[in-house]
C-alpha cells in the first residue's frame, strides 16, 4: 500500500510539475488552505527530487523517464535500447530503490503522506 501511494505521488509530482514561482503567486492569490496545500505539494515534490538524485544514474534515468518525461515502457525501452520486459523490470526495482530513500531518509515525512 505505501509503496502504490509512493507511486501515485511520484506521478502526480511530474505529471502536475509546477514552476516555483507560478505556485507561489497561485497560491497567494487563493485562500489560505489551498495554499498550505499547495505549499505542501511543492514539499513533498522537493523530497522526490532530492530523493531521486540520491539514486543511481540508471535508476534516476528510468524513474524520470516514466513519471517526468510521462514516456511508456514501449518507448522507454527504445530510448534505452531495452526488451519491454528488461524496461518494465528495471522500472520495478528503481521504484523500490527510491522507496527505499525515501523511507531512510524522508521517513517522517512518507508517514504523513
């Protein structure tokens, strides 16, 4: 269940990718619990990224693929020059890699996603 939730995190972080300072004004603009929310997201988004970076170049290439760049496996694969089940295999693991990071060191903060 955690790592789903890490999951579909990790999607909405890239797929909703916000520039800082649109967030900001945005968030100025509303009331004060859209903008706690919105600062929230952009927090948890920071610890995805630091959390990415703290991963292997092959891993972090993967992951950004997917989520960032929104690519599918088909695709990945052939910017990889990778099988569809080798792409869909190392997907798997590097998302247990950064689940991993994540819990060693964001471990308060996974808890209160």
């Amino acid at each position: 269940m955690a790592l789903y939730d890490c999951e579909y995190d990790l999607h909405n972080f890239f797929v909703k990718s916000l520039d800082d300072e649109g967030t900001f004004e945005l968030a100025d603009s509303q009331d004060s619990g859209f903008k706690a929310n919105v600062v929230e997201q952009k927090s948890r988004q920071n610890m995805v990224n630091q959390a990415i970076a703290m991963l292997n170049p092959d891993d972090a290439e993967i992951i950004t693929l997917f989520y960032k760049n929104e690519q599918s496996l088909e695709e990945i694969s052939q910017i990889l020059g990778l099988e569809v089940n080798t792409a869909k295999v190392r997907l798997h693991r590097a998302r247990g890699r950064l689940k991993e990071k994540m819990e060693k060191y964001f471990a308060e903060e996974v808890r209160n996603l």
